[in-house]
C-alpha cells in the first residue's frame, strides 16, 4: 500500500510561495527583539515580519524622492514667493551669518 500525499490536494492553485528575508541581529538586538516577540505572544519570525510590513507601509505613503529637477523647481518657487520681500543691496544670508559669528564670540 503505497501513499500519495500532494499539496495540490489541499491548496488552491493560487498557494503563497513564501521566500526567506535575511536578517543579522546583534547578540542584544536579537534579544531585545524576542523579548519583544515574547511580549505579544508572537514568533520571532512573525513579530520581525509585521513590523518590517508596517514600516513599508509607512514608507509608501511618503513622498518620493526629488530629482535634481524637482529640486531646482521648488527653489525657483520659494524664490518666486520671496521676490516682492527682497530689499536691494540688503543680504538675509549675510545678516543670518553676522548674527551666529556674534553668537559664537558670545559664549
């Protein structure tokens, strides 16, 4: 008597392949994080796998990042904003610079 044991036979055609995700933990983070896992009565692996996909979920919902032009796009913009403020022959980043060697010499 021979037996036949397939996974087909209990999961769906659409099975979750699961594929490892390497960590290297300190001696101490390792520990804090299990006592952690230990606290919500959860497995290493598990604890490790929910906070990693919160904080994807985090990430996602940030801004990319800016490219050069982005950049460029945004400063010609504050710049646009400032202009009707602008004094002739007046320099905010000079005053800004004479202000904090005053305050270096201060203490």
């Amino acid at each position: 008597m021979s037996t036949f044991c397939s996974h087909n036979d209990y999961m769906s055609g659409s099975a979750i392949v699961r594929k490892p995700l390497g960590v290297r933990a300190t001696p101490e983070e390792h520990e804090r994080i299990s006592e952690a896992a230990r606290r919500e009565h959860r497995s290493v692996n598990s604890f490790v796998l929910r906070a990693a996909l919160e904080a994807a979920e985090t990430a996602e919902r940030l801004p990319g990042r800016r490219t050069p032009e982005d950049v460029q796009a945004a400063i010609h913009q504050a710049q646009e904003l400032m202009r009707p403020y602008r004094q002739p022959g007046r320099s905010l980043v000079d005053e800004l610079i004479a202000e904090r060697r005053a305050e270096a010499l201060r203490e």
